[in-house]
C-alpha cells in the first residue's frame, strides 16, 4: 500500500510539473505576440534604452543563438535517448517546452532595440493590413499545433497518461487539414507573424531573417528525424507537398 500511494503522488507530481510547463509555455507564447508586435506588454522588439549598435547586434545575435541551439538540441532524437536515462520519460516533452519558454523569456528580457526604421507604413490601410495578416499567422500556428495534437506537442498528454497508468501511445503520422498543403505550417505561421509588420526596425528584420534562418535549418534536421522515424510514408509526403510556403499537392507518381 505504502508503495501504491508513493507512486501515486510521484505520478501527481509528475503531473502537475507538466501543467506548470505548459503554462509558462502559454504565457511565453502570449507574451511573444505583444513583443514582436510592439503593444500591450511592457518590453517589447523596439521598446528599451539605447545600446550602442554593434553591442545591441551581438547580444541579439547571441540570444537568439541560445534558443536556436536548445531548440535544435533537445529535440534530437539521439538527445532525447541520453535525456531520458536521466529525467523520466513522460516528463522529457514536458522539460524540453518549459527550456525552450525560459530561453525565450531570456530573449524577452535582455532583447535590444537597434533604432533604424527599415519601413514604416502605420496609420495606413496597409499598415491595417499587416497587422491583420500577422494575428493571422499567430491564429495558423495555434490552429496547427491542434491539428496534429495541441496537448501532446507540449507534453500535456504524456504526463495525463502516465497520471492515468496508461503506456505512452506509437508515434503516428498525420497530415491533417493544412498538413496537406504544406508540411511545416507551425513554421509558416510563425514566418508570417514575424515579417507582417507596419513598422519593421532593423532589430525586428534581424530577428525575422535569423528566425527564418532557424526555421530552415530545424526543418532540416526535424525531417532527417521524420524519414528515420516513417521511412518512405514521410519521403512520398515530402515529394508531394510544399515545404514551408502552402500549394495544392503534387500528384503521386505511384
């Protein structure tokens, strides 16, 4: 009885350490629509004291150095094989969200403004626009995590399983919805939310091109995962729809 009732509350504690990483998740993910778009939070993109430019450039470069390497890092198949021989498994997604918000709140913090106006097209019906096309591509990255699993990109669901008692599911593949017209519409989202601006600052260009920059790269090793993981089920799907930019499929040669 003694050991039923400790690996209940250690399958609690498990439990509740997910939900506090997917809050602060919620919480970092919300806090980024305010930061690129510059309103309603208290440090965004472009707000902060001046810092002399090279200075600015290289602690921008660095943070976003930071979260790009964790990001890249942790979500490694071979990473992951080592991590989980140290924390337990059904918390390894959970403890993989919770770096990835804290290298982000990093980011947030010590984030620097770097003055010039690339263009500026505020107050106008383009401006409008822009604004309206970027909470677009924040709604196409949320939509798209729910249609792959919201809870279990963000560990939610492994951590409830193992509360539960229950084994931890294979991995499927899916391609639901806009999964059929581009492979990677997290990353579309995101690309689109971070460029659609009415005033776009030489600081803000440079985290959209190195995020970009990143995307690229993630999708490069991500893939290589995929094709380990679905052999040539993921190589056909990768022959036929669009990488990053959504189009109509291309016909099987089968």
């Amino acid at each position: 009885m003694t050991i039923t009732c400790r690996g209940r509350a250690y399958a609690i504690s498990i439990f509740l350490y997910g939900v506090v990483c997917y809050l602060v998740f919620l919480g970092s993910f919300l806090y980024a629509i305010g930061f690129v778009g510059n309103f309603i939070v208290p440090k965004s993109m472009d707000t902060g004291s001046g810092t002399p430019f090279v200075e600015a450039l290289i602690i921008n470069i660095l943070l976003l150095g930071v979260f790009a390497v964790q990001h890249s890092v942790m979500a490694r198949q071979g990473f992951k094989k080592q991590w989980t021989k140290i924390i337990p498994a059904p918390v390894e997604r959970s403890t993989y969200v919770l770096a990835s918000s804290l290298a982000l709140i990093l980011l947030f913090w010590q984030w620097r403004p770097m003055g010039s106006v690339v263009w500026d097209v505020s107050g106008s019906g383009l401006g409008t626009l822009l604004i309206g096309i970027s909470f677009l591509g924040w709604l196409f990255v949320l939509v798209s995590t729910f249609l792959i699993d919201h809870f279990e990109l963000f560990g939610l669901r492994q951590v409830y399983l193992n509360l539960k008692g229950e084994a931890q599911p294979d991995s499927e593949f899916k391609k639901p919805v806009f999964y059929g017209f581009v492979r990677h519409p997290i990353y579309t989202g995101f690309t689109v939310a971070f460029f659609a601006t009415p005033v776009m600052t030489t600081a803000h260009l440079l985290f959209a091109v190195a995020t970009l920059g990143y995307v690229l790269i993630g999708i490069f090793l991500e893939e290589k995962d995929l094709v380990s993981a679905f052999g040539s089920e993921y190589e056909d799907y990768k022959s036929q729809v669009s990488m990053i930019v959504p189009l109509p499929p291309k016909k099987s040669s089968q």
